[in-house]
C-alpha cells in the first residue's frame, strides 16, 4: 500500500501548485460520474481543483504529485463508495489527508458512515477488501492505520448520497 512516506520523493511536474480542493476517490466507481462533477462545477468557479485525471501529466511521479496536492490544498473531498477501500492508493491518500491542517469533506456515495467506523472491526462494506489484503499478505503494518483513517474521517459532517443525481450542483 502506497504510504504517506512513500509520497515523498523526487520533484513533480505537477501542473501550478498550490490546490484549493483536493479530491480523493475510488475511479472505478465516480471518476466519470460523481468526481468529474464535482471537479467541474467547483473548476467553473475559478478554484484550482485537483483531479488525477486532469492534473496529472505523464512526466509526473505520480506519488510525489499526488503529496505536493494535498500539502498545497486548504480542501480535502473524499468520495467514500463501494470500493474506496479496494485501492490502497485512496487508502494512502486519506492518512496523508488527515495528517494535514486542512478542512476535510467527506461525501459518502452510496455509503454509509457507519461502513467506515466498522471497517475498524473488520465488518461491512469494507471488510472484504480488507480480508483481501489480511490473505494475501499486503501492507500489514499499515492496515490498522488505515482502518483507523476511515473510522476517523466518518466523524466528520459530510454529504450522503443514496442515489445518483445527474442535476448535481456542488458549491463550498
């Protein structure tokens, strides 16, 4: 699993730092969807957003660029959904997220909160993905930090979303 330290390393061609809004997301499940619109309403707004798909450039390390990100934001999204948990990269992303000073946001995308406090326990949504990592061995000395990440992020306020809305207006 990717780890905050792992983002640090050689400088980035990140595209004008610093970000006002940072968003974290599963892109398997709201990259084209959710994420994308939320990414261009708050872009048509003048606010510098970062979005992997269209802030990273080929010639970026991409695990620096993502850290330079999220240090430069004053906003953290992060998108919970099915299969948030699946990707240690979000996983990653979140710790380096709640270590900053940063505002965090969560938007809980057919999600509940409660899925991410029992993540801690190893049940609901996420505890496949986490059985997952348990058998085949992968990043064992970080998985309870990030079971402890998404405990720590579903206590804050943060929008549920039950069904999608293709009218989605997102504002700060």
């Amino acid at each position: 699993m990717p780890s905050a330290s792992t983002f640090v390393a050689s400088s980035s061609g990140t595209k004008l730092l610093p970000y006002d809004i940072f968003i974290n997301h599963c892109g398997q499940d709201v990259k084209h969807t959710l994420a994308s619109k939320i990414y261009d309403s708050l872009d048509a707004t003048g606010l510098k957003v970062f979005l992997d798909k269209d802030e990273l450039d080929l010639a970026d390390y991409f695990p620096k660029a993502i850290e330079e990100a999220i240090k430069s934001s004053s906003l953290h999204i992060a998108i919970f959904s099915e299969h948030y948990a699946q990707s240690p990269w979000c996983l990653a992303q979140l710790f380096c997220m709640l270590q900053t000073p940063s505002k965090f946001m969560p938007i809980f995308y057919h999600v509940d909160p409660s899925d991410l406090r029992w993540a801690i326990e190893g049940k609901g949504i996420y505890k496949g993905a986490f059985s997952d990592y348990v058998e085949r061995k992968r990043y064992p000395s970080e998985l309870q930090r990030c079971k402890q990440a998404l405990q720590q992020a579903s206590l804050f306020t943060g929008d549920i979303i039950k069904k999608e809305n293709l009218g989605i207006k997102f504002a700060i």
